[in-house]
C-alpha cells in the first residue's frame, strides 16, 4: 500500500479553479505555453501552476513521485494534469480520475498513480469526440487531448461527460520497505536539484518500528546520523533527515549527496537506530 | 508564403485577458518577473503566460518560430509580446500590430513577422510617451516600452493609441520547400528539448504533390520512414513525423535526432515517397 | 547607506492581490509549485509571479539582489517572498517586513535587506500558529511557514498579527563604491545569464562627480568606453553601459563579459573620465 502522508490543506474552496502541468516538454519550446493557451481559452479564468516541466524526457517514475508530493497543497477540486507519455500516439488510453478531493488528467501509463493511491473515486477515459482538438496531432496530445479534458474539468463538466468509466488504472508499483531486526531498508525514490535523495521510508512508519530514539542512515558503507536540520551536521558532512514529504531523505550540507555518494532512483539505504553496530 | 495551418482555437472570448511573453531573458535574473510586475501594475487582472524565455541570446528566428507555431492556441485577443532585441538601444523600431485577431508587440526585427504573416490588419510604431517607464533605459525595453505597451492592449487601449501607423513591418523570410519530380526539398527551422528537428515541410502541401501513400525522409544519407507513432519505430531509430505545428518533424526514438543525426537550423531534409530509390 | 534607484510604478491599486516568489530551489522538483498552491488555498484569487528560482543554492546575496532590482515595478501592496534558507531548521527568524509600500517575507538572513532598506515602515517575527501548515517540516520552510506568512498578508491580514514586532532585520552590507580624484570604485555586485556584470555604480552619483561629458571604465588593465547601446560597440568588444537598475554594467557585446573578462561578484571595477590616462 501506498503510504498517503498528506492532508488536503484547504481551509475553503477558492473561487479561481485551478490547473496544475507536470510534465517533461522543458520550458524552452512553447509546449507548456500552448498547453496553457488552450486551457484559457476553454476554461477562462483558470489558474494554471506548473509544478514542473522539467521530467527526464519519459521518466515516468519521477513524475509521479513530484505528482504525489505536489497536489495536496492545492486547493481540493483543483485538476491536475500530467503528461510524461512515452507512448504518444500508440494505444495507451488517456484518462481523467477522481481522487482524493482532485482531478487528475494524464496518459494511462501509472504517472497518475501514486497522486490517486488505490482506490480512486471514479476513472474514465477520455473520449469525448468534444473535448479534443481537431485534428488530434500524432505527437502533441498535452495539447489536443489532455489540456482540452483539464480545462473541461476546470469548468465544472461532470467527470462521467468525459468518457466511459474505466475500471483498471495502470499503476507503477510503490517499492515497498523491508523492516528488519532493528533496522529498515529502503530505497532512493529520486533526487532533488540540491541532490537530495529521497527515500521511501516514511518517518510515521520507522518510528513506530524503530521508536523515537536517534537514528542513523547507512549507503553502503557510509553511516551517518539523522538530524533536525542541514545546519546540525558539520560542513560537507552526509546526513539523513525526514523531509518535507514524511521520507527519509539522504543529504549533504552545502553539497549534493546525489553526487558525493553516488545516489540514484533505486540505491539502497537503511535506517537502524543509531548505537546499532 | 507563409503557410499558417492553424485555426484559431477559441470558442468564446474570455473574461480574463492574457499576455504572452517570448524572449531571450532566461530565468534567473528575474527580467522575466519585472516585465510582469509592470503588465500587472499597469493592467491589473491580465494573466501573463511565459511561452518561452529560453530563446538562445539574441535567436530572433527560433523565437519567430515559437510564437508562429503557439499564438494561434490562445484566447482571440491575447496580446503576444516578443522580445529578442540585439538591437535594444538602437534606431530599430518597437511596433504593435494586429493580425489573425491577436495583437503582437516587440522590436521591428523580424522576430513578430512568421506570426503576424504577410498582410496584418494594422501595424503602429510605438511612440506614445505616457506608454513608456520613465526614464527608459538603456537595456532593457522589455521592462520600460514592450511591456507598458502591452499592458495598454491588454487594458483595451485601441492600437492607433500606442503610435502612429507604420506600413512596412520587417520580415524574416520564411525558408521555401523546392518541389522536385516525386520529392520535397525542405530545411530545418528549429530543434527542441528533445532533440526534434522541425523542418519547413508541411503535411498538406506535401501531401498534395506526392500523395498518401508512404513517406520516407531522408537527412544526408540516412533514409527513414515517415511513421505514425514515435513507438512505431524501433528504439534509438530515426523516423520523419509530422508533428504538432503540421510540420514534418526528424525524430530518433528513446533519443535526440539533433545529436544522433547532426541535425540544426538550415539542415537539409528531402521528403519523398517509400519505394523511390 | 544603500541607493534606492527605483520609483514605484503603481498607478492604481490593481484588483488581484500579487505574490512574487525568489527562491534557490529551482524548476525541476516541484518546490515552486507547492508554495504555489499554499497561497492559493489560503489567499484564492492571488497572482503568484516568479521572479526567480534560480539562484545558486545558498546565495543569499545574489537574491537580494534581484529582489531589490525587481520588486519597485509590481503594484503597491505586493506581497514579496524570498526563501534562500541555508539556514532552514536553524534558530534563525522567520519575518514579515512592510516597508517601500510593498510586504516582505523572508528568513532573517539579509535575503530581504537590500529591498526594504534601512528604515522599514514596520517588521515582525512570523510566529502566529495559524499561520503554518501542521506540522511544520525540518526542510522546507518556504512551504510551511513563508507561503501561509505570504497569503495571510496577500489575504489582508495585518502585518501585526503575523507575530511580535521585531526591532532588528539582519542586513547585508551593500558595498560602498569609493571616490578618487576623477575616478569611482566600485565592484560587481552580480552577473546575470547574458554575462553582463552589474556594479554598484550608481549612475546619478557617478555623474554627480565625474559630470556628464564621456566615460570610461576599466577592469584589471583592460580599458572600455561607457556606451548608450550595445550596437554601438564593436562586435564582441568590452563596453561599460549604465543598465536598467541605475548601475554600470561591463557587457561584451554579442559575449558573455563575465566570461571574456573573467568577471565575479566582488570583481573591482573603476570608472572615471574617458580622457583620464
């Protein structure tokens, strides 16, 4: 199971409906303004955020972890669209799910997945001959066909309008920890642009395992303690911390652990408590 | 002639106005944010949208090419403000026009011409003095003239209040397809983030000379086939497609045909059919 | 004390409340987004604005910079966050400053000095616990503290209820330029993505000394002239040019000067009269 540390944090329903784009076009092509550009002029007055454009090209993986990290702290009702989609153009279906207190809008290729968690309210696909650009281009459907259901969405069309329900939502299985004698073992979800490396150990469930004592973290054969904050661990020094999204996260002050020790999507690390030999 | 495939793709005029913004700035110095913070100050409510601020410094044909391919997606009315200006300080122009229901304001380089196409409905040099940030500087008239300029649109102001009528609009010229006997000669017009090489070969033009039947593309001595699908050729295979914009596109799967094939702005393309030798 | 170059360009009190965001933490991961979506559960109806994501990780300095440079041209009652935080998690304040007509908030680390200027109107540590997400993470304040801070003040929550006044705001020394007989020292303050390096020359005092007839500018041995536009310089050649914050700028034209003449923040730079030997 997908651990959803998050709560919605949306004191009132906002009055400005909101549209949020991850995706991996960059921002240096226009992709992400036409997307924008259609949304506008099919939902007028809708706010849209990027949470980021910048996904390795087809890293399908890592836009659904910003995904899932990202839409709680948005207004509940907001849509959020994502468009990382190796498969253009091929079968894969392109679907609009209800979960959560959220629109989500994307290929069906799991990028949707760890945002919506199991059980989704409601799923269709996207068929709706209306709600599609004409004609659909071979390679640009973040424009013809998502941005068109996003903004459907934003302007109140019932999901169901969208296209017939869809019982199945392809999903990117969540690695799972391991608990172990005293120690847990996870593994790099992805890295940050200050090569953070977040794990998935979520703090909720090693605590309750491990207590609340001082905990260390180990990549190979590196040890090193968790702490407070960055400041707390010597210059340059490696250091765990539990960050903002509830993991374990594997950092370096005033450096990249990414890059001094060597972290990537899928490297090992385990959490123990910190006497541990 | 420049072909100008796109259909506009509004279906009601919106409530909130828009301006887009396409330069050379980048992100990091916070020009980008400054010619915002006047647009809002001077037309407050207007949605300003980044089509790109990427542009290579001083790139005015790549930057004529992303606003040609992305206006039409947006809002009638939109006002598009382009600026790559090597020429900032200088006697070149800044103008406002009025073409395919959207209104265009930048420096009189070419940079507005693909978009606004040969006959716009009314050009104006801008020459109002209450439209400009006092004093002017010498840097940067995204900040103190084009952005005033375009907020004034956006705020309604009609275009003959910005300056008096300018009849001759500077023009890149736009690259022309040769027809050969069962071949379409044609060059690169730009490259993107994943590596795409757009040529100047246009789907229906293309189509009317050599037909339905199947395609090949051909980059110095590389033959391809022109595919449906990216996932329709073999991985790290390059393939020709016509892409988002209607545009033949030069594509290497899972990779950057740009680097995989030495593709760049004026590179040859030959489009022919299938079985020609 | 520092100059304040800028007049605020606010005609009219705009309708949509506006948040600017500078921060270290760049487009890829999301962070942006987030804040984002904080301020518009709080504050519906807020305009968020990038100024810049971008700065190096930890450069505080460089964020004051553009953040003294920009704010000046966003509508009067602009809310402007600053979250560069080497210090997250640390004993350091969180604050909220009105000062210049515009709000403030910020890590009290000097991130906002430059901006509001020695005699803010009023500042205050944000410690209101309503105003932070629950609970509050060890690594991203920006979210968690700065963004409820930023929307409660967009909202129209008066700056004293944010928390206890505050008498002190860590500044960082803006460096002085110094006045020989016939010439100005002074240093690069920051570079920006063009390679034009911005001093803390000030024009107006400059020609308050030298007078107004021609310039010059000198970097390590190497001597320019003060131009009126980069067209007038010879392809690729050193110019110094007062830029569009009141300051000399060293530029090359068509190049990068921080590159060709191995410029840097703290870089001196000596101006005087053109005819000086």
């Amino acid at each position: 199971m997908i651990h959803q540390p998050f709560r919605l944090h949306s004191p009132y329903n906002g009055t400005m409906q909101v549209v949020t784009l991850t995706t991996d076009f960059g921002l240096r092509d226009g992709y992400a303004g036409v997307m924008k550009g259609v949304i506008m002029s099919r939902a007028p007055g809708t706010a849209v955020v990027d949470l980021t454009h910048d996904i390795s090209p087809g890293d399908v993986r890592t836009a659904a972890f910003v995904l899932m990290s990202s839409f709680p702290y948005f207004p509940s009702g907001t849509v959020h669209m994502a468009v990382v989609d190796p498969g253009v153009g091929s079968s894969r279906a392109a679907v609009a799910i209800k979960a959560r207190g959220h629109y989500f809008v994307g290929p069906d290729n799991g990028v949707l997945s760890w945002a919506v968690g199991e059980r989704p309210d409601a799923a269709v696909e996207i068929r709706n001959p209306a709600l599609r650009l004409s004609p659909v281009s071979r390679t640009f459907h973040g424009r013809d066909i998502f941005a068109p259901a996003a903004a459907a969405l934003a302007a109140g069309m019932p999901l169901n309008r969208l296209g017939p329900r869809r019982k199945e939502i392809k999903a990117i299985p969540f690695p799972k920890v391991k608990w172990g004698r005293g120690e847990t073992r996870g593994e790099v979800l992805a890295t940050d642009r200050f090569g953070n490396a977040v794990t998935n150990i979520f703090e909720r469930g090693a605590r309750a395992r491990l207590g609340t004592r001082r905990l260390a973290a180990r990549v190979g054969d590196r040890r090193m303690p968790v702490l407070e904050a960055y400041s707390s661990a010597r210059p340059r020094s490696p250091l765990g911390i539990f960050g903002s999204s509830g993991f374990l996260e594997i950092s370096v002050r005033d450096a990249s652990a990414a890059e001094e020790l060597g972290l990537a999507p899928g490297s090992r690390v385990i959490l123990s408590g910190k006497g541990r030999p």
